[in-house]
C-alpha cells in the first residue's frame, strides 16, 4: 500500500491511498459501536468467478448506510448476502461469516423464511402481488402467525401503511388491485409489505431506479423518517441519494470494500483516490 499526494479539486493536496486493488484492505471505520449485522471476511464465488473479495463490515443499528460503486463492482450481490437471497442461484457460493444479532445467517439450523422476516428485502423494480392492496401487507403477518385475529390483522396492515406513508392514498380503496398503483406509490406499498412482518433490517436495491423524481422524493423521506425504528441498507447508483439519507456509505470496486465511513467525510474528503474518482465522475 502506497501514500501518495493526489492533487484534487476537492482536497488540494489532501494524501489518498492509491494501487493495485488486490492488495487493498478497507480504508475508513468498518466498525461500529452497535452493530445489528456485522459481515466478516465474505468471498462470494459464481461458479469460478469471484463477485466479493475478503469484505468484512459492520451495519449499525438504527443507521442508514448506502452502497455505492459503478456497474458490476459488487454491491447488490454483497447485499443479497445479507438475506441469503443469493441461495437461489445454483452455481453461487459464500465463504466467511455473516451475522445478525451474533446469529451466524449461515449456520444450518437458521430458518430462511423466519430470516427474510428479519432482514426483509425491497427490490429494484416495484413488485406487488398480482392481490388486493390490503392483501399484499397482511400476506406476511399472515403466514407468519403475527395477528390472532382479523381486528388484529387490520391493525398490523394500517399500521404498516401508515408508516409507508401511503395509508391516506389508500385507505378508501384497501381492496382494489394493489398493481392498479402508480410505480411510486407500488414501491411505497412493498415497503409497507415489508415492514409489516416487523423486520430488523430492510434492504433496498436501487430502490427508486423505476421512479420519477417526485416518487423518488417521497421515498427518500420515508427512507428517513423509518432510520428511527430500523436499520436500513441501500444500494444506490445516485451519489446525491446516498448523501441525502444515509449515516455511512461504502464504495465498492471489483468486488472490494474500498472505503466505508461518515456520508459526509466519505464525500468530502474520501481516503482513497479510486473513492475520489468515482465521486467526481471520473468513472462510473
């Protein structure tokens, strides 16, 4: 690992650390104080190909923390690890430990269904059941037992609408096709789906890539308004989202965790050069 001096329109003059990526270990603070998941030492591996490389991080409680990094560099396959949504594809393989409350996710006795409850997941692309409005919320209090009673199930469901900011949009029409929705309000209703299982962890992937810039701003405030009760993990390729809702942000090259720490200092004043580059547009 070399020091050099990298002459910036930010940081005249600022030291960044720059070589060969191989040889790189994790600029900034990887640890936290109170982490609800920490990742040590992950590999992921599509058949012979190596997607991660020796990431280890803390995710902290009640914290936002954004991915960022360009096309390819690992992000969302790391984030898929986070809920073993990566156990779908055959030939994909994950060495090191992940944990969430010093649970080890990986360990054979986990249940994965109770797991997703935990760390739930929102997608790219808006994707509600082809169900009623009301029925895509209560799908996962149901088959997880979390109301007795329908009084109770109607409870859990204008909860998690309220909290999705979407409760007065469609309180009068609970029982029409939640796909009769517009996109921003469709990924406002996932969000609500899954909140409603009340997870520890939600993990978006570019979740406003689908949207208009209005729809997009609805869920950045959602974003912000939920860090309170949970801890959110979000793939972005939108620099400016990343500064505008997150505690932290980690970049990632070629599979490797560059650099993670404070959105502002990571923004600001990044460590390394291919951080800098990245955010000044140098490449993407």
């Amino acid at each position: 690992m070399i020091e050099v001096t990298v002459s910036d329109s930010m940081e005249q003059g600022t030291n960044r650390t720059v070589g060969p990526v191989a040889s790189e270990k994790t600029l900034g603070s990887v640890y936290v104080d109170n982490p609800r998941m920490t990742a040590r030492n992950v590999d992921v591996f599509y058949g012979d190909k190596q997607a991660i490389v020796d990431v280890s991080l803390d995710i902290g409680s009640s914290q936002v923390i954004s991915f960022i990094g360009p096309s390819g560099c690992g992000k969302s396959t790391f984030l898929r690890c986070l809920n073993r949504m990566n156990d779908t594809i055959d030939i994909c393989r994950i060495d090191g430990e992940i944990k969430i409350d010093e649970q080890d996710i990986y360990d054979p006795v986990v249940d994965v269904v109770s797991l997703r409850a935990r760390v739930g997941m929102v997608f790219q692309k808006p994707n509600p059941f082809p169900k009623s409005i009301f029925d895509n919320v209560a799908y996962g209090p149901r088959i997880h037992g979390l109301a007795a009673t329908k009084v109770e199930l109607d409870q859990v469901v204008e909860s998690a609408l309220h909290r999705a900011g979407l409760w007065t949009e469609v309180k009068d029409r609970l029982d029409q096709p939640g796909t009769g929705l517009s996109g921003g309000q469709q990924q406002r209703l996932c969000i609500a789906r899954a909140i409603a299982v009340s997870p520890e962890v939600i993990l978006m992937d570019e979740p406003c890539s689908a949207l208009d810039p209005i729809a997009t701003a609805k869920v950045e405030e959602l974003i912000y308004e939920l860090r309170e009760q949970y801890t959110i993990v979000i793939v972005t390729h939108s620099m400016q989202q990343a500064a505008r809702v997150s505690d932290r942000t980690a970049y990632f090259h070629l599979g490797k965790l560059i650099e993670v720490g404070d959105t502002k200092q990571v923004f600001t004043n990044p460590m390394h050069e291919l951080t800098q580059d990245y955010i000044t547009g140098r490449f993407g």
